[in-house]
C-alpha cells in the first residue's frame, strides 16, 4: 500500500511540474501574441489614417478637375503631392526605428 502512494506522489510531483511548465509556455505565448496585436492595431492605424489622406487628395484631384478641366498641371500636382507624401512616410519609418 505504502508503494501505491508513494507512485501517487510522484505522478502527481510529475504533473504538478508540466501543468507549471505549460502553464509558463502559455503565458509567454499570451506575451507575444499580445505585442503582435499591439503592431497589428498599430499598422491598421497608419493604413486608415494614409487611406484617407489619399481619399482626400483624390477628392480635390475630382474638385479640380471639375472646375479646371482636365489640365496637365493639375495632374502632375496630384501625382507630385503623393510622392512627397511617401518620402515624408519614408522619412517618419527610418526615424521611429
């Protein structure tokens, strides 16, 4: 009898040590996840706040268009805008780095 309980303690000495193990696994498993959602949410910020940035310059592209006609200048300050809109993107990255 006394055998049994002592195989009992040491399976329960076992679990007791993998449930904690898992346990610690799981938990710096919630670390990471939860900084990757923290960069996710971060991420779309910047995508949403961009895209809408773009919506209005296309916005004042059609406003222009639709005053002006269709000239050249118009077109070359639109697509000009953009990319100084990139380089500033560009700018903000490599210094958030």
């Amino acid at each position: 009898m006394t055998d049994a309980i002592v195989k009992a303690d040491i399976f329960f000495v076992v679990t007791t040590i993998a449930v904690i193990a898992i346990a610690l696994v799981l938990c710096w498993l919630m670390v990471y996840l939860i900084r990757i959602l923290r960069d996710v949410k971060d991420i779309s910020g910047r995508v949403n706040k961009e895209s809408k940035a773009v919506v209005d310059e296309l916005d004042a592209f059609r406003l222009q268009v639709k005053t002006n006609g269709l000239q050249l200048r118009n077109v070359v300050r639109f697509f000009l805008r953009l990319t100084q809109r990139k380089k500033r993107i560009a700018e903000r990255s490599t210094t958030h780095k």
